[in-house]
C-alpha cells in the first residue's frame, strides 16, 4: 500500500517538479496563497520561545501535521536558513511558504508571522510615548529581564557555536574588540574576518550529499534576486551620502542590519543598538525597553524593529524599519534556494560558517555587558531580579513572556520599597 506522503499531491520524487496545487487555475493558486497565510498566522499568535521554539512548532505544523513536506527536506531548509544571515525561523517560513505557493506564498507565511507581533510592539510603542515612564518601575523590570534573556542566548549558543578551544577563542577575541570598538561596521568586519578564518583554517568536515530540493523559482529569476540584493546593499549607503533624508537613512541601517546579522535573534540587538542609539534616534532606556517587551509577544524577534521605527515616527516609521530589515530575508532566500543543492556539498562553506557563528557568540557576549547589563543592573535588587529571572528561564524553563511579566511586576516592587 502506498503511504499517506507518496498519495498527497503535494509531494514528489526527488526528480519530479512539485505541483503546488492541483490543477492550474488562478482561483487555485490564490487558494493556496490564502491556506499559507492563514496557517502562518496562527502559528504567528501562538509561536511563543525565540527560534529554536519556532523551528519546532514549523516542523509540527507543515511536516508532521499537514505534511506539505518531508522531514530531509524540512532539515535541508533548516540548514540553509542557519547558513544564511537573517532571521532563521522566519527564513524557514518564508521558504515554506515559496514552496507551497510560490513567492506569493512566501509573502503571506511572512506576513501571517509576523504581523501579530509587529502590531503589538507598535502599540506598547504608542502607549510609552503616551505616558511619562521615564522612571516608571515596570519599565526597569523590563530592562533587567533582557540582561537574563540575552543571557541564556548566550549560554545556549556557546555550547552549540563553540564546543572547542579554537572557536572559544574566537568568540572572546571578537567580544574584546567589539567592547573596544562597538561599530557596527567593526562588528561586520569581525564576522567577515572570523568567516575567512574559519575558511582557512577551521576543521572541514564531510558534508553528505542532501536530498533533491525543487522550488518554483527559476535560476534567473534567484540571479535577479541576488542583484537586486547586492545593489541596495552597495547603492543605499551612497544614495544616503547624496540625499540624506531621515527615511532613507533608517532604511539603509535596517536593511543592513537584515543583510549582515549572523545567527538571528538576540544576535540582532547589538547591531540595531549601534544604527538607532549613537545617531538620537532612540535612548539607550527606550531601546532596552523595547527590547525587552519583545521577549513577551509570540512571532519572530526581529518584530522588534516595528517598535523602533513606531517610536522613531509612528506607523509609517514601523513599516519601513519592519520592510527594510526583512526584504534581505526575502532576497537571500529566493536567490539561494534553486542553488542549494549544490553549495551544501562543499565543506568549506561549513567552515566558513563555524567561523562566524564562533564570532557572532562574542559579539553577544559584547552586548550582554553593553549595553543590556550597563544600563539595568545599578543595584543589589536589580542583580537579584535579574539572577531571579534567569533562574525561571534556565532551570523552570518558564515561557519567555511569562517571565518579562514576572520581571515588570519585580521592577515595579523594586521602585516602590522604600
């Protein structure tokens, strides 16, 4: 008898082009954009934990559940997602999604994830510009609960990102040098030099040949992506230095941040602090805020940049900071998707990657002392608020949000003791 995934007509032989819905009419192909978005929304409303968490519920969800996909090629998305810089559970989405129903499917998986937290940082962003919270208690407790969160972000990554003495090392010498010289261009040239390292030097372990992966995406049509990537990545810096427009300048430095960010979540914090803290746009105290009240909405981490840009200017702020940071996402998963069959088999792409994820962990670290633990821990009562929280996160393993409520609430004791 034939199994359940071989009668599916959404499945294929390793050989066959997929056949995303049956038939070929438009009223088809919108029905399956219409599945995607609305499976991606509720994943988007209830996919609480950070990426790891989401990788989890996507595998639950389209292999297990519905069965859009098998497990190798789940893993083989997974992979190339970790590989590429950017939001990785949001990339695996996105993919998901192209796969299903093409690039508009790819759109609506990201629309339907992210929109829900997006909505809801832009209105805890409204709500503090509405009220004087300058030294509200809740507030700091959010900023104290950050310190816990980018905390266990980097106990996790050390262990998985550098299990030896070599990448250790490279991730201490990456968070001395980005405490002395905390750019965002210096933090850039320290992936790209921890990349080349790696490259060079780092261990190339054999990498076995993956499965067949079609997609609905031409090879030129990924070659066009690709273009389009490098050239805003090339061309936005030089049209900010010719029009030097406030709009043009927060788009350049998401964009960036959303084309160089190695390791997604938390790894997006020091970035983003270096483009919005040193030019005004933000305080170091509504930057942290925001950052921690994150920590509390299910969805992707990268939401985040909807409360930058809502506190920046408004609602249209948040949709060009919440576009500009994910677009390179798009790009960079279209593009490489028809060629990953082939970039996998070489090992020293896998190098090269140990490379910078080693380096990603020391920018973390960075940032883990500044700006998070600078700017909250000031007291005795703040370290043990912050002790309390990483306690509930590491040993409870409590939910992230049920965690940043304990830590408002802890914040607001904090203030009012005497």
């Amino acid at each position: 008898m034939p199994s359940d995934q071989e009668t599916r007509p959404h499945t294929r032989s390793s050989d066959e082009k997929i056949k995303f819905t049956p038939g070929t009419g438009k009223t088809q192909a919108s029905n399956s954009v219409l599945e995607v978005l609305g499976v991606a929304t509720r994943l988007g409303l209830t996919s609480f934990g950070g990426p790891i968490a989401h990788l989890g519920y996507f595998r639950e969800e389209y292999v297990v559940r519905r069965k859009w996909l098998n497990e190798k090629t789940y893993a083989d998305l997974v992979a190339l997602c970790q590989f590429l810089p950017g939001p990785a559970s949001s990339q695996v989405g996105i993919a998901i999604g192209m796969m299903r129903a093409g690039l508009l499917g790819g759109i609506a998986a990201w629309i339907g994830f992210t929109l829900p937290s997006a909505i809801a940082l832009m209105v805890f962003a409204f709500a503090l510009q509405g009220f004087d919270v300058r030294n509200a208690g809740w507030l700091h407790g959010l900023m104290i609960v950050a310190v816990a969160i980018v905390a266990q972000a980097v106990w996790g990554m050390s262990r998985t990102l550098t299990p030896d003495r070599t990448r250790a090392s490279i991730a201490i010498v990456t968070a001395i040098i980005t405490l002395a010289w905390p750019t965002a261009a210096d933090q850039v040239l320290l992936i790209g030099a921890a990349g080349l390292y790696g490259w060079l030097f780092l261990p190339k372990a054999s990498v076995p040949e993956p499965p067949r992966m079609s997609v609905p995406i031409s090879r030129r049509m990924a070659v066009i992506c690709w273009i389009i990537f490098l050239a805003l990545l090339g061309g936005l810096p030089l049209l900010r230095q010719i029009n030097p427009s406030h709009g043009l300048s927060v788009f350049d430095s998401f964009f960036r941040v959303g084309s160089l960010v190695f390791g997604g979540g938390h790894v997006v914090l020091p970035l983003l602090q270096a483009e919005v803290v040193p030019p005004g746009w933000l305080t170091d105290t509504q930057f942290i805020a925001g950052y921690g009240a994150a920590q509390a909405v299910p969805g992707p981490l990268f939401t985040f940049a909807a409360y930058l840009g809502a506190v920046m200017n408004g609602w249209p702020g948040a949709a060009i900071t919440l576009i500009a940071i994910f677009l390179p996402s798009f790009l960079l998963v279209s593009g490489a998707l028809p060629f990953w069959d082939a970039i996998r088999q070489h090992p020293e792409f896998q190098a090269a990657l140990n490379g910078i994820n080693a380096a990603v962990v020391g920018i973390l670290l960075a940032a883990l002392y500044n700006p998070v633990w600078t700017k909250a821990i000031k007291t005795p009562a703040d370290f043990s608020l912050a002790l309390a929280a990483f306690g509930l996160l590491m040993l409870w393993k409590l939910p992230p949000w049920l965690v940043v409520v304990f830590s408002a609430v802890g914040g607001a004791v904090i203030a009012a003791l005497p």
